[in-house]
C-alpha cells in the first residue's frame, strides 16, 4: 500500500476531547484505527498493512520492517504507550480470521479505505480540516508533552528526519518501554479531564467486549 507523502506545513492535532468526540461516533472497526494511529503515530498503510507476526503482545510492541514502513527503516513501536493498546490488541487477535493475516480486518476482510466514514465522523462531531494523516501530528506532539526526548520521538514514530539520528543506534527496548510508560500516564490524565471521557470510555469497554 502505497505511504503517505509527509506535510512539513500543517499543524492540525486533536486535542484529548476532540478524539474522544470522534470516537463517539465512529464505527467500531474505525475505532480501532484510529486509537492505533492516535496512540503511535503509525501512518494509514502501516495500519491497513499490519499483520499479526509484526505484534508482539508478549514482548509489547510492534515491529515493523523496512518493507513495511515510508522510509524503509524498520522500528519497534511501545505498546506501552497506552494502557489501551495492549488490550485493544489481544481483543482482535482473539476475533481474528485464521485464513488473513492482516490485524484490521471489516467484515473479515482487510480494510482497503474508509476515507468516506472517516470524514463522516469528522463532520458530525464539527472537526474541520483534520486529515487522518495528521494523527502522525498529533502523536508527536502529545508525545513532547509527555515529556519524551525528540531522539526517541523519532525512533517511534519514524519521521523523515530519521538520519539525524541514524548514528545514535544503541537504543534499547527499554528505553521504549519507559517513553511509553510516560505517554501513557499523560494520556490516561488529558483525557480523565475531558467532559466526554466517561462515554469515550464506555465506547471503548464497547468496543473490546
């Protein structure tokens, strides 16, 4: 699937309210998606290409290969950036399709596009100009507010400016691990402020049981 071309201009993120707005109203396979791009910052074809031997819910990651990503430059993506995550993931693979690798699947399927029901969603809730390729954003930025350094920013979310940091090839998966473990306790406290978050979470008890 071919890997969306990098914006350096826009600078549309959703806030913790806004996401939570979003979810409210998306169908549940949508739903999936999005907290995974929300969460990680992983593009659109990452996503839609994902197949279970790239999830490591024992270790907690996922592990992408050159051949998987924009800039052929495999990285090991936290799970523990979210206490969602992981949960999210041992529901789909216990509802998985034995014949399909892929991990999102619609109608056991793999989902090729839902640019239609995601602009849908966006429109309900009065969100405007906000691209699903702009989650990569807004990772970013939620990830600098957790307080994780930009090197390891970079190695998560796999940006362009990966050959600032090509050199610095000693990082550990427990240096992951704990930038995770600090997003994760920004996100768990942004959204426990939000007015919508006791529906948001009832979206996502929903969503995984």
């Amino acid at each position: 699937m071919r890997q969306e071309e990098e914006d350096n201009v826009r600078d549309k993120i959703l806030d913790p309210e806004q996401f939570d707005l979003l979810q409210a109203v998306c169908p549940d396979y949508l739903q999936s998606i999005n907290l995974v791009a929300y969460q990680t910052g992983m593009r659109r074809g990452e996503i839609l290409d994902l197949t279970w031997d790239r999830v490591d819910l024992k270790g907690g990651f996922i592990r992408l290969k050159g051949a998987d990503t924009k800039t052929k430059h495999g990285r090991i993506i936290p799970l523990s950036l979210s206490g969602e995550l992981p949960h999210l993931f041992r529901k789909l693979q216990e509802v998985r399709v034995l014949r399909d690798s892929h991990v999102f699947l619609h109608n056991d399927k793999p989902i090729r596009c839902f640019k239609d029901a995601f602009r849908r969603a966006c429109l309900q809730v009065g969100i405007e100009g906000f691209r699903f390729h702009d989650f990569c954003h807004t990772t970013v930025t939620n990830m600098r507010r957790a307080g994780i350094d930009r090197l390891t920013i970079m190695e998560i979310s796999g940006h362009k400016t990966m050959s600032c940091f090509t050199r610095y090839n000693s990082f550990r998966e427990a240096d992951l691990n704990r930038a995770g473990h600090q997003n994760n306790t920004y996100l768990t406290l942004a959204h426990q402020t939000t007015p919508t978050s006791r529906s948001h979470l009832q979206t996502v008890n929903h969503l995984t049981s």
